[in-house]
C-alpha cells in the first residue's frame, strides 16, 4: 500500500501561525514530517465519511466500555480478528477497513512488519494527568467524542512532569494554549523514546468525559 491512499474526505488547508514543533495539514504528505528533529506532533486533519461515522456509532452502542488489543501483521489476520470480535459486526466492514488502513500505513512508514494496535471505548478519561510516552511513536486518533489535549512547547513545566507530588510545579503553564485533536484527526506523537528526543517527548492526556459521554479511540505503535 502508499500512503496517498489515506488522502480522502479532508478538511480545510492548515491554519498558519503553529507552533515550530507541530506539522499540521490536510494531506498524507504531513504525517513523514514526524522524522524532522523539531516536529513531535504531525497531525492530518481529516472528516470521517458518513459510512465510517454510521460504523463507529454501532460499536459505541454498547453499556459497558470495551477494549481490543492486537499485535501482529497488518493483513488479513488482523481484518478477519476485528470482525469477529467487535461489538457489533454486522456493522464493523467501514471502520475495520480504516483500522487496517491505518495499520498498514504506520507498518509502511516505519518499515516494519508487525504493528501493535489498541481499539478502545472508554467513558471515562484513560490518562488524565498530562505526561509524556517513553515509546518512539504513537498513531493516535479518536473516532468518536473528545480528542487527545496536548501541550505546546512554550506552555509545559517538564520540571511537574511525573508521580505528582507537593514539591513539583504545575505542568501547564497557561491553560489558554491546551490544544485539543478533533474526531478524525490523525496524529503521530513523538514520544522519550525517539532517539535524540528523549527531553522533548509530546506533552499530552485524556480529554475529560462527561457522564454517559464516551470515545472510541485507537492508537498503533509500530513494533
């Protein structure tokens, strides 16, 4: 596969004015800025089609929250487990072809074989606290409800970072800045890791729910 295939349904032209370490647009072509040592956020802006949207919405039809997690080659193996194991398959053909599609462009673009996946319907915040990832890279997108909150550069104390604590200064320094990905939005966070990235890994949390609010989230690290 290539990775113009994921080129379809996107939004409006990135605004201007970002911040240095973001890479944000409306084309496939901005996720491979990941690899540029200032960049530790690409994010591809992109609308869900009324297809995947009906899709997601049956697998979030459920009481209680869920979570599938897989690790392998994206393939056949990975299209035939999500079928059978989603909440509702006889509605899962859209969303499934996208998770696969996404499986396969991370395996393309970090050159791997095997690719770790976590599909999740949370109703509660999974990482409330802002914190950084100690793996390389993260896929990360929301197919329904709040998406992840970030942290630009100019608005972390990395000193509050970590097991919180009376002695430790508050993480955010300006609660105006906190950004926040939209539903569809496909974002590579650069994590400590990364080689050469170990003290500017992507500051970021959970988004708080609402009650009876949920989210559907997936996230792919190649592996």
């Amino acid at each position: 596969m290539s990775l113009p295939a994921l080129s379809a349904s996107l939004t409006p032209p990135a605004d201007e004015g970002v911040p240095s370490h973001l890479a944000l647009g409306d084309e496939i072509q901005v996720l491979p800025r990941i690899f540029e040592d200032e960049i530790n956020i690409a994010v591809m802006r992109r609308r869900l089609s009324a297809a995947l949207q009906q899709s997601v919405q049956a697998q979030c039809q459920t009481e209680r929250a869920w979570q599938l997690a897989w690790l392998g080659q994206p393939g056949d193996g990975l299209r035939a487990d999500l079928l059978e194991r989603l909440p509702a398959a006889e509605a899962a053909e859209a969303l499934v072809e996208d998770v696969q599609l996404l499986a396969e462009a991370m395996a393309y673009l970090f050159d791997t074989d095997t690719v770790g996946i976590r599909l999740r319907l949370l109703d509660a915040a999974m990482c409330p606290r802002f914190h950084v990832d100690n793996l390389p890279v993260r896929l990360v997108t929301t197919y329904h409800g709040p998406g992840s909150e970030w942290l630009p550069e100019e608005a972390v104390n990395r000193e509050g970072l970590g097991a919180p604590s009376a002695e430790k200064p508050e993480i955010v320094r300006d609660p105006a800045a906190i950004q926040r990905l939209a539903a569809g939005d496909l974002a590579l966070l650069k994590g400590g890791g990364w080689e050469g990235n170990e003290h500017r890994a992507l500051v970021h949390r959970s988004p708080a729910l609402i009650e009876r609010q949920k989210r559907l989230l997936l996230t792919i690290d190649p592996a």
